[in-house]
C-alpha cells in the first residue's frame, strides 16, 4: 500500500514536470528547425565587390578572377587575386573588407601593365533578420579608397562611397539572392556614379553540388571628366569617363557552390556580357574559396 501511494504522489509531479518542459522543449526544436535555413544557404560568386551577401558571418575569401575585355572595347583580358575578409561583430553588425588584391592587365592597345587595387571597406546590419519566414535584409556601407596604382586605372579620384541593401528569402532548399546599390564618388569630376543590382537563384541539390544563376548589371548615372570614354569599368575600375551617362552593362552566367564541410565552401562561376555595346565585359570566369571561423 505504501508503494501504491508513493506512486500516486509521484504521478502528478512527473505530469507536471512534463508540462513545464515540453514547451520549452517544443520552441527549442522550432528555433532550431527556423534557424536552419541558413545552413543551405550560399553567398554569392559572381561579381564579388557589389554583390554582397546578407548574411552576417565570420570569413575569409580568397578569389582569382580572369577577364575577357571586349573586343569592341580595347580587348584584352585582366587577372585579378585578392582576399576578402567579414567579421562578425554582434549577430547583426559585421565588419567586411571587400576590395582589394593585385591586378594584370593585357591590353591590345594599352600592352601590359600589373599593379595593386584600391582598398575598400565597410559594414553592414543585418535589419530584419525573419527565421520563422526564412528572410534576411542587411543594408550597408562601404568606402573605397584611392590607394591603387594607376597602372591599372586605380587611384583615381578621392574615393568612392558604395550605399547597397541585400536581401534573401529560403524556400526550403530553393533560395533567391539579390542586392542593389549606388556608388558615390567624393568628386564627380573624377569618377562617375553608378547604380548596381545583381540577382542569384541558387538551389540545394546536396552539399557537394549546389547549382545557381546569376545576373549583375550596372548602369552609370553621372559623367566625369577624366577620360573621354563612352563606356565605363564595370565594377573592378572606375574610368571617371566623360560620355558614359546611361551606359548600361548586363552579365549573366551560372555556377556552383561545393560545401567541403560545415566551414568551407569553394565556388566557381562563368559569367558573358549580354548587353549592347558590350563596353569592357565580354565573359568573366570567377572562382573563391570561403573559410568561415
């Protein structure tokens, strides 16, 4: 008798117990299940000074860039290795180091030169971060200094502001990337403004393989003085050209992204120039490697 009724008292507190932990239990799983989507998701390849991600991570991204310059351009092609570097200093706030690098040129009517970039810098904050509806926002600000050689048309100007807002929403295993932005020269005799946008549809087939597309444009919104060019650099150099206004460059292309492991990613991707004239962007191959710490 005495067992049966320390089992009757014992009941309602296990019941009870159980009670108070399943909901904690329950909203444990659901944040954990939210805060998942961004496991799948990837940062972009392609255009990697202006197409900035959303997501606020710890990184280091090392990139080799090969150009083809556009035969109705001056034709040619550029090489570029550079480093990128985020760092995440709340979960909104990051700190990005995204421009960079050394730079060689081979042009049919400028010859050879090599030299280093300029240097740009910056933050962005993570606004809304939605896990329940697998939705980011990140705003940002960026600022490129003229430190570059002019070798290679860097160091022009007094250096340039980059003011952009990124987004991404998580279908499941199907995500869409996609940011916009203007660049905003200290002397607009220098350099011209510009308004950036890029989009990637990218779909998690396995860890290994995770296919997307991708396009990024740019289209110049004032002229400058500096060189008497009816086309513009796109995104690596900023001419400052005199009959540029209006001048609009559209790429598209594809890749991959391979998760190595939870804290590495390699990418690769082929982008052609598709609009008319095609000023210095005939295709562009990128490739990256992504180390998150």
């Amino acid at each position: 008798m005495k067992t049966n009724q320390a089992h009757n008292w014992i009941k309602p507190w296990i019941a009870a117990t159980a009670l108070l932990i399943a909901p904690g239990v329950s909203s444990a799983a659901t944040s954990e299940t939210t805060e998942n989507w961004k496991d799948q998701a990837i940062s972009p390849v392609a255009n990697p000074l202006f197409f900035e991600s959303p997501l606020i991570e710890n990184e280091a991204r090392p990139i080799f860039l090969y150009h083809n310059i556009s035969d109705d351009f001056v034709g040619g092609f550029t090489r570029v290795y550079a480093l990128q570097v985020r760092y995440a200093i709340t979960d909104r706030l990051a700190a990005i180091a995204t421009k960079d690098g050394y730079i060689q040129l081979r042009s049919k009517a400028a010859g050879r030169a090599d030299g280093w970039a300029d240097i740009g810098a910056g933050l962005k904050y993570a606004l809304v971060d939605d896990k329940e509806n697998n939705f980011i926002l990140t705003p940002g600000l960026k600022f490129e200094a003229p430190s570059g050689e002019n070798d290679v048309f860097q160091g022009n100007g007094s250096g340039e502001f980059d003011l952009f807002v990124s987004a991404m929403k998580g279908w499941d295993k199907f995500h869409a990337t996609a940011s916009v932005g203007g660049r905003i020269p200290i002397y607009f005799d220098k350099e011209t403004s510009s308004l950036h946008y890029s989009l990637q549809l990218d779909y998690y087939t396995c860890q290994w393989f995770i296919p997307f597309a991708v396009m990024n444009g740019q289209t110049v919104l004032s002229e400058a003085r500096a060189l008497p060019f009816k086309v513009e650099g796109f995104d690596l150099i900023n001419f400052g050209a005199s009959n540029a206004e209006g001048f609009t460059q559209v790429a598209v292309g594809g890749g991959f992204r391979s998760r190595l492991c939870k804290r590495a990613d390699v990418g690769f991707a082929y982008e052609k120039g598709i609009s008319t004239p095609k000023g210095i962007f005939d295709d562009r191959f990128t490739v990256d490697f992504v180390v998150r710490f």
